[in-house]
C-alpha cells in the first residue's frame, strides 16, 4: 500500500505540503524488486470538465525525502495522485517529466483525469498507486497578474508564461538589463530590411512587424519578398513565338531599370544564380566532409581501440557500484521503516514535524519558496 497524506484539505495557498507512506508489503516488493532508490511521482491536475492534458503538474522526487512540496495551478476542484517509480531519479524525470507540444509525453491520467490509465494499472503492480485526494483550490489562493503590458515585456523571450511568482521576478530581472539591447537589435534588424525591401519595391512590404515587434516573430519580415517587386510586372511570359516572347519579357521588365541601382545586381544574382552559389557552397562541405571522413577512418583503429577500452572500464566501475549499491536498501533500516510505514497514530509532515535529520538545505529551500512564491493560475 502507498498512501498520499495533506496537513489539512483546506487549500489556502497556491502550494501545499504533501507526504506519504507505505506498508511493509510494499518495502518487502520494492526490496525483491532491487529498487536501491525508489521516486515518487507526483500529479497535481483539476478534475471534472476543466481537465486538460496542459494543466497537469508533476514532481518526481526521492521517497526518502517523507515529504515535499506540490503547486496548483487552477482554481476549483484538483486531484493529487501519486506513483512510486522503481527507476532512478534520471529515469524518472526522463519517463514522466518530458514535455512535448505543451503537455507531458507520457500519460499518466486517463482522458478525464479522473484516475490512473488504464495501461499503467495493468501493467505496475497495484501496490505502487495511491489514492488520489480531491481539494477544493481557490481563487484567492493564486497571485495577482502583473499588468498585461509588463507580461508582454517581460515573457518576449520565453515561449511560456511564468508559473509562479519567483519565476517572473526572474524573468523581469532579464528583461530590464540583458533584453533592453537585444531588443534594440531586434527593432534595428527589421528596421534595415524593411529598408532593402521598400527600396526593391516589395509588394507585401507593411509596418506591422516593426511596430509589433515584441508580438511578432522576427523571421515575419521575409513575408514582405514573398510577392514580388513592383518593378518586374505580374504578367506571364508568352512563348509561343520569338517576337512574342521578346514582347513579354519587355513588358514584364521595362521598369527594372528604375529599381535603386545597388540592388539591381543583388536581384538579378538572387534571381538567375542562386542554384549555382548553392550547388557550389554543397560541393564544397562535401569536399570538406570527404577529407574529414578520411582522416577518421585513417584513425580508425585507434579510436575503436579507445572506446573499447573505455566501455570495458565503465562496464566495470557501473557493475561494482552496482554491487556495493545492493549491498544494502536504506528504507529497510529500522528508522526509515518507523518513518516511512504507515499506522494509526501516524500524521502527515510538513516541514515543522519532520524530523531534524530530514530537513534537507532543498526541503528548507523549498519551504521557503511556498512562502514567497505564489503560483499563477492557468
């Protein structure tokens, strides 16, 4: 058995304290198992019709630590489940934190969020899943927005908006030192090509990725060369015969004289040569790649004989502390079971209860940041 414990359900902060226990059927299972350091996986998610793949979050940590703690992210009912992962601390982050298109990779709540997947029951042993707890988060319980002109500021180099207080103040420490130049060249930037492209006549040339420049993406610019130069007409090339032909290529034309001199080479070079700089700029990365190629198989042997002789090595320092690591399991040691199994008379840690040895410089860390950080809501 595993079970997920809360101080109290009364949620009213954007982070809470949570902690768990285990019977000794699941230390016995954990022990067979070869587990040296089990983690727990920690889903925070609001249930019922505001579920959403994107709104889940997740925490993997040691379950040595007893406890931790966990953020909310959106107002009204939430459930928290917990998962103990018999992988390592890399392997789990790896597996249940990996993030893909703004949700994780690996499912890990069905399609309502209401319980685990249905392939994750079936395929772990039952005793590794906790019940989830429902609470009820309120609004209140999340910190003010700043102004929507400062997020916009402030959240211009990063895809996402910050999750919590701490964040943003880090953020708006970048944005009013390292960004102001950066943003400077950015604005420069796009300021020199609207410049090439009014003085080639673009057609689809406009002042918008200039003027919103902190909303818009800086490759938008190359939209105004998609449609063509008001000095070469929009009329097609009739080849039917010699004179009409000539006729078109006139017609089409006769103002590519008036375009701004210096460009006039750039475009005739862009236009009639660019297959030929391309094919020439290939042949020589393959020339240069041929010659690298060659002096790694040159020294083929040498570093094959390298390499092997360094997996032999971490082969072996792997397997023995592989061996040392078995050599014992920490939660089978008659403290860690009095703190880690669960009875009648057990209560949930937070940070003040949990004993002296426990309180980690990252469980101080984190206490600290529950109280100064409040999380956004999504």
């Amino acid at each position: 058995m595993f079970s997920l414990k809360l101080t109290s359900t009364e949620i009213s902060s954007g982070s809470c304290a949570v902690s768990w226990c285990v019977d000794t059927d699941m230390l016995k299972y954990l022990s067979d198992e070869g587990c040296i350091d089990p983690q727990i996986v920690l889903v925070v998610a609001p249930s019922g019709p505001g579920y959403n793949r994107t709104k889940e979050y997740r925490k993997v940590v040691p379950m040595k630590d007893l406890m931790t703690y966990i953020e909310f992210h959106c107002a009204g009912p939430n459930k928290i489940f917990g998962y103990i992962c018999e992988g390592s601390a890399r392997t789990a982050r790896n597996v249940y934190l990996e993030r893909r298109n703004g949700c994780y990779s690996n499912d890990m709540l069905d399609s309502d969020g209401e319980y685990y997947t249905r392939y994750m029951l079936e395929t772990y042993n039952q005793l590794k899943f906790a019940k989830p707890i429902s609470v009820d988060v309120p609004a209140e319980a999340f910190a003010k927005e700043p102004s929507d002109t400062e997020k916009l500021w402030v959240n211009w180099l990063h895809r996402d908006k910050a999750i919590d207080q701490c964040e943003f103040r880090r953020r708006r420490l970048l944005a009013y030192t390292l960004q102001i130049p950066v943003c400077i060249i950015n604005v420069l930037g796009r300021m020199a090509i609207f410049m090439a492209a009014l003085l080639l006549g673009m057609r689809k040339i406009s002042l918008g990725p200039i003027l919103n420049h902190l909303t818009t993406d800086f490759f938008d610019v190359c939209e105004w060369f998609l449609g063509g130069t008001i000095f070469v007409s929009e009329c097609e090339v009739d080849d039917s015969s010699a004179t009409r032909f000539l006729w078109s290529v006139i017609k089409k034309t006769y103002r590519l004289p008036f375009m701004p001199p210096i460009f006039v080479a750039i475009c005739l070079l862009v236009a009639y040569h660019v297959w030929p700089i391309m094919l020439a700029f290939g042949l020589a990365l393959l020339l240069i790649a041929s010659m690298f190629g060659a002096l790694i198989l040159q020294e083929h042997r040498v570093l094959t004989s390298f390499f092997d002789t360094a997996i032999k090595v971490l082969t072996w320092l792997l397997g023995e502390s592989k061996k040392t690591a078995k050599s014992e399991f920490w939660y089978l040691d008659k403290d860690e079971i009095d703190l880690l199994t669960c009875n009648a008379d057990r209560k949930p840690f937070d940070f003040k209860t949990l004993p002296v040895k426990k309180r980690s410089i990252k469980l101080r860390f984190l206490d600290l940041k529950s109280k100064v950080c409040k999380p956004y809501s999504r």
